[in-house]
C-alpha cells in the first residue's frame, strides 16, 4: 500500500472513498445514541447530516456506514467509522478506527481512498502514528496459501490533515513516518508468524531475519547445532536434538550511530522460536495442535522489533537473541527425567518435555547477558495457564524489577497493547524446586502454572532488570474483527519498540 500524507481540505479531495470518523456523544448506558463527527469541516458535517440524525448509524466501535455521492464533497462516496463513546476515546480507538476504515474498503474492491484527520486532544505526532499504524496493520488479510484468493488490497491511501502551522506539520509528519516504520516491523513479524511449520523451520527463520537485517544494514550472526553446544547451552539443545531441523541460535546487534556512555543500558531482546511445538515426548493432543506453529510468536516480535530499530535509530544499543528450535518427538528426543545443564550451569529436572520454551529462553536470556545486556525482555507463547488466566484480551506481563515495569506499562498506553502484570515474587520459588536437580521444568502442580514458568525464566536472570511477556493467548487472532483480519497479531513488537525508545534520550 502506498501512503501518503496530504495537508489541505478533505471536502475538496478527489476520491473513490473518504473516511471520516465519528463518536456517540450520548452519555449515560441507556441514552439514546447521539452521533457525531469528530471536528469534520462544514461541508462534511452536511453530508452526513441525515444520516447521523436517522438513527441508523449508532457510531459504536467498529461499525461503519457509506454514503454515495455526498453532497459538496468531491469524493464519490463517504465512509463513516464509528469509534465508539466519546468518554472512551482514546488513541487506540483512532487506530482500530483507521484499520476499520481500510477494511471496509477492500471487500468493495476499492484501490484507492482517503482518511480524513479527526480532530482529537491527542498530539499531532501520535495521532498520525495510530492512524498509518491502524491502516497499514488492517489491511493485510493471511490468506496468501488460498489458490481462491482474491487480492483486494488498496494500492493507494491518502492520509488528509488541515492545513496546520509548520510546528504542526512537522510533528504530523513524524509521527507519519513512524507510524510506516512501526507498522512495516509489526507486519513483518505477523509474515513470520503466519507461515506454516513446513515452510518456516528454524533455519528458514535465520535466514528470513539474515535477511531482513541485510537490507535494513543491521548486523546478524545465525547459528546452529554446533554452536548451540559449543556455547554449553544444553537446556537448549535438549530442546532442539529430536528434530531432524537443525536449530537456530540468531543474534542481531543494533550500535547507535554515537557510542552511548559505558554505563547506558543495553537492551537484551530474547524470543522463544518454537516453529512448531508436538510436546515432544510428552506428547500434546491432536486437537489444536495446528496452531502450535505459532509458538515462534515471541522470536518474530524480536525480529520485527529489530526491522524498526535500525530505522527509528534510538540511542541506545540494542542485541536480539533467538532461539529457535522444533520440538519433536524422536529416538534422540530430550525425556521426561532426563536432567540438562544450562549454559548458567544451572542442573534442569526435565519433567515434562512440553514445556520447552522455558527451557531454550534459560540458555538464551543467560547468553545475552554474558554479551552485555543490562536490561532483559523476552517474549514467548510460553503458557496454556497464562491463556487460562487472562484469556485473549491481554497478554501477561512479569517483571522482577518494578521500575522497569512500570516504564514497560507506561508504554503501553502509546502502543495500545494489553498486558497484565502477575507475580513472580521468590514466595513461588518453591514450585519449581527439584528433588534431583538445581530446578525443574514445570510448577510443582497444575495451580498458578504461568508465574511457575516465569519463576523458572527468573532464574537465569539474576539482578538484571527484566520483563517477561506471555503472549500464548494473544499471538493468534481467533476471531476476525472490523479492523483485523483473522490470524498473526504481531503482539508486543509495538510495546517492546515503545519501551526501548523510552530509555533513548
Ligand atoms: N507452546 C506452549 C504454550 C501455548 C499454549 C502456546 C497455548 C500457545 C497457546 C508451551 O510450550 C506449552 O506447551 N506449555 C505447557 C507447559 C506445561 C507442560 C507445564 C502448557 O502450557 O501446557
Ligand atoms: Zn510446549
Ligand atoms: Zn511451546
């Protein structure tokens, strides 16, 4: 999709479609809905007079209604987006609005369209950022591997702004072209994501983020089987020896173009890689085992996450470790009871082989400390527990530092993902005590089983700051909604990038 950004008025802009947004001023949860534009110029307002008076169009989040040939307009029809109550108005609704808008365009085969700016309280910059983010993010649909498919992508959008004072135009314009880097990075992960076991192993995922690091100009070392046991990472190797597919160990490196001070952070970036995870040994059941190729959630936000770091260039180093492996059962697969030593030196207990992504995250979030890190995340569709507690709405959140968690909250509020933080507080500590070894892989029961695994990933932190994402139940789009398509969300790329720019001055 071609975006662009134009300044002038949106009643005189030729176009097959102009979005404009609109909100339901009606307060209280029985009043009647009171639709409005949001801060559209004259000329719009008339337009769509009527129809906001019919009654039709309730401007709820998500719904949306056209108008053709609208009157003192010059574009041919008129799309309204609702954004739901103006009391919950907030940045992210622009974004799911802009994605709605893009979304509606497209089974309507329309090619070209527009979005007119809403006026909003929120900044110039971020306003822009949401809306390229909302409509470049809604306009992909995973339907590629469908010989039926039809394309109906939009080729060209116009973002369309007031003409506004040069302080203004500026702010838009980055917040524009962020907006197109975040965006790209986002839906370069959900890319990876999407792809079937068959056709993304952990060496074509090396290869993918080899690739994308070459074009982008960032460094990029991808490693295998020999390095993975030269480096003593066995809770890794465990992992990764059942599988005819060789393992990857990927590790992106990103230097500010000045050299930060010695003592500036440096930011760990670890992703659980699974391409597809069997159980192993402890084999799952077939029911929903398809979507277990999606277990390499976590690697693709690092590695989409990387994609826009060498473009938004924060001041502050930044290193992606990845660990990718396929969990399968095998004559040379890991067992139940076998005991591993990991690259910490720390003496695993394996006790079920399906809780494999704690173990190649142990040997990958102690490898980026010994390469320097000062503060650590990893993300991972690490737990069916975690899916248990939260559902799909938010994914969760663990941190052993408070500070830095809240600088992980605060950004959330930019990046309109949900995390919900739970505890790891050492009082779990027993639940992974081992009778024969230093730990062991799994809680001792059933009970808390997210924060079981995240006791087990704080092991091999130590002091350094770190936040764990848990994003089993938010990595996959079960259900379509009117600015998403089913499939890959490209969770916790925006929040991650969002945190490190955080700490760039
Ligand atoms: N990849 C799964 C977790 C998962 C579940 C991801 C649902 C996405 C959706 C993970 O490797 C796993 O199997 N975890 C086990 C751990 C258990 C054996 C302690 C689980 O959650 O059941
Ligand atoms: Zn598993
Ligand atoms: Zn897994």
């Amino acid at each position: 999709m071609d975006t662009k950004l134009f300044f002038g008025d949106a009643t005189a802009f030729e176009t097959p479609m102009l979005a404009v947004f609109a909100i339901d001023q009606a307060e209280g949860k029985d009043a009647e809905p009171r639709p409005a534009l949001l801060g559209a110029a004259r000329a719009l307002q008339a337009a769509a007079t009527a129809l906001l008076a019919s009654g039709e169009f309730k401007a709820a989040l998500g719904e949306v209604a056209v108008l053709h040939a609208p009157a003192g307009l010059r574009a041919e029809r008129l799309l309204l987006v609702g954004l739901g109550k103006a009391k919950d108005l907030s940045l992210d609704r622009v974004r799911k609005g802009a994605g709605t808008a893009v979304r509606a365009a497209k089974p309507r085969s329309l090619r070209t369209m527009a979005i007119a700016f809403p006026t909003v309280e929120f900044s110039a910059l971020l306003t822009a950022r949401v809306l390229v983010e909302g409509a470049e993010f809604g306009q992909l649909d995973w339907d590629t591997y469908r010989s039926d498919r039809k394309d109906c992508s939009i080729d060209s959008l116009t973002l369309i702004k007031d003409e506004a004072d040069a302080a203004a135009v500026s702010a838009t314009q980055r917040g524009f072209d962020e907006g197109l880097i975040v965006a790209a990075a986002q839906n370069f992960a959900r890319s990876l994501v999407n792809e079937p076991g068959n056709v993304l192993t952990p060496t074509v995922l090396g290869a993918r983020a080899k690739a994308m690091c070459d074009e982008a100009g960032l460094k990029c070392e991808v490693y295998s089987s020999d390095k993975v046991q030269e480096l003593k990472m066995e809770a890794f190797w465990a992992v990764a020896k059942g599988s005819a597919e060789p393992p990857a160990l990927i590790v992106m490196t990103y230097e500010p173009a000045t050299a930060p001070a010695a003592d500036a952070p440096v930011f760990g970036l670890v992703g659980k890689g699974i391409t597809f995870d069997t159980g192993g040994i402890s084999i799952k059941p077939a029911d929903g085992m398809e979507k277990m190729k999606y277990d390499m959630a976590g690697a693709a936000a690092m590695i989409g996450a990387m994609h826009a770091i060498v473009r938004l260039k924060p001041k502050v180093k930044v290193i992606s470790v990845v660990c990718s492996a396929e969990n399968m059962p095998d004559g040379k697969a890991f067992k139940p009871g076998d005991v591993v030593t990991a690259m910490s030196g720390t003496t695993i207990e394996i006790v079920n082989t399906d809780a494999e992504g704690r173990l190649v995250l142990a040997d990958g979030l102690h490898y980026a400390k010994t390469l320097g890190c000062t503060h650590l995340i990893n993300a991972a569709t690490l737990t069916g527990a975690c899916v248990v507690a939260l559902g799909m709405i938010n994914a969760g959140l663990f941190s052993n530092d408070d500070a830095t968690c809240v600088k992980f909250e605060a950004a959330l509020t930019v990046s309109g993902e949900k995390f919900w933080r739970l505890p790891c507080t050492d009082d779990y500590r027993d639940h992974i005590k081992s009778e024969i070894a230093d730990i062991m892989n799994t809680g001792k029961n059933r009970y808390g089983g997210a924060t079981s695994a995240a006791m087990f990933l704080k092991e091999f932190v130590g002091d350094t700051p770190w936040v764990h994402l848990d994003i089993a139940g938010c990595a996959w789009n079960e259900e379509k909604k009117p600015w998403h398509a089913y499939g890959p969300s490209g969770i916790a790329v925006r929040s991650i990038l969002e945190w490190v720019r955080s700490y760039s001055a």
